[in-house]
C-alpha cells in the first residue's frame, strides 16, 4: 500500500506545532472539506481514525462507519 501524502504533510505538521498560525488553521480549514483527507482518513483502521479525528476537531470522521458515495 503506498505511503498517503498527507501522512507527512509539512502544513499539518505546522498545525501540530501551533494550531493557531495563519498556515495551521488553513490546515484545519482545509481538511474540513479536501477529498484527499477524507480519502487518508477513511483508509485508517477505525479506532485510530477516530483517535485523529478527536485530536483534530473533525467530528463527522468520529463515527464508527462513514458512508461515501463518491470514493
């Protein structure tokens, strides 16, 4: 399986450092909504997607099932 870009992403390393700089929460912002995202977290094994989606505030990944028409 390969590696997911956003498992080594620089700007959410930057959230993870200060979540209140202008590139952290443009990060933040920016997960809320990017395919991307939500394709690297529905790739994670339920509990540790759910550990991450606490740590980052994104409650609609919380669930123990996600339905997704579109991946």
């Amino acid at each position: 399986m390969a590696t997911h870009k956003c498992t080594n992403c620089s700007i959410r390393n930057n959230y993870d450092q200060n979540p209140k700089s202008f590139l952290g929460r443009l990060w933040h912002w920016h997960a809320r909504w990017c395919p991307g995202w939500k394709k690297y977290m529905l790739s994670l094994p339920v509990p540790e997607r759910i550990a991450m989606a606490r740590k980052y505030k994104l409650k609609k990944y919380e669930k123990e099932q996600i339905v997704c028409k579109w991946i």
